[in-house]
C-alpha cells in the first residue's frame, strides 16, 4: 500500500486573479517553493494588485 501525500492548496486573489502555488512559492517576495498559503506571513502582499493576506475576502482557496 502507497502512500498518498496530500499537496498544499493553491489560493486566488479575487482582485487580480493571480493564483498562489504552494509548489512555486513566491519569488517576487522570496517565498521559497514548498510554503502553504496558511504558513505565509501576515505581512505576506499580493505580487500583482499589493492586497494584503489578512484582507478579508480577497483570497480563496482553490479545490482541485
């Protein structure tokens, strides 16, 4: 019997639409690949439209 492991969600900025892949992380703000969206800091800021992580609403988590 194998082992399923489980990948992080990816997460939509609702603004802007860009996507945040846990597998890519997050270059622009030094985020290496392997960071859930829950682990990024609060200071954390959309790469494309600058709207902060803590912004109620703004990001949602994508069900693939």
């Amino acid at each position: 019997m194998t082992q399923q492991t489980v990948k992080p969600a990816r997460w939509v900025c609702l603004e802007c639409h860009y996507i945040y892949d846990p597998e890519k992380g997050d270059k622009t703000h030094g985020i290496p690949p392997g960071v859930p969206f829950e682990d990024l800091p609060n200071t954390w800021i959309c790469p494309l439209c600058k709207i902060c992580k803590t912004k109620k609403g703004v990001f949602k988590r994508l069900d693939d």
